[in-house]
C-alpha cells in the first residue's frame, strides 16, 4: 500500500497534468503564452520537475498571480519539495536497510 502511494504522488500529478494538457491545450498555451521560450517546453519542464506547481500554476494564472494566489503556488512547491525528499529521514529506521559505511 506504501509503495502504490508514492507511486500515485510522484506520478499521479504528471499523468493529470498530461491529461489536462491533451484535453485542453489551448488552456494550457494561454497560461505559458508570455513566455520568452517557446511556450510548450516550459509546461513539459515543469510537468517532469515540479509538477504540482506547474498544476496549481494552470488552475491561478486565469486572472494572472496576484494576492492569495501566491500562497496556493507555495504550497504547491512545498509538495514538490516533500515528494522528492520527504522520506529521506526515515531511512536509517528501516530495518535491514543498507547503510553507506562499510
């Protein structure tokens, strides 16, 4: 059951992301239009590295970032963040689990 849940939190917000883009690109192209690079590199970019930010970024940019719209981008982050590290500490609780001294 652990692992299907880190599966559906590394994965489950690229896989809705993708779908998202698929489903409605012109949305998606709106969002990212402004941008100096071409507009389709940085949704991929931030699909495969910070995917929950660049999800909670295409549901606030209709009305542009302002005020609230900063916390909900934070937080976002913040879950990017805990999902890559958040199961580094436990490590050395695990029994049996292979430590890095000889």
């Amino acid at each position: 059951m652990c692992c299907f849940f880190l599966t559906m939190v590394f994965l489950g917000p690229r896989i809705a992301g993708l779908f998202w883009w698929l489903i409605r690109p012109l949305y998606w192209q709106g969002g990212f239009a402004g941008w100096p690079i071409v507009w389709w590199i940085w949704p991929i970019l931030g699909l495969i590295f910070i995917p929950w930010t660049t999800l909670m970024y295409i549901i606030v940019y209709t009305g542009g970032v302002v005020g609230f719209d900063w916390v909900w981008l934070g937080l976002a982050l913040a879950a990017d963040i805990f999902s890559y590290g958040g199961g580094a500490y436990k490590r050395k609780s695990v029994p049996y689990y292979p430590s890095s001294a000889p």
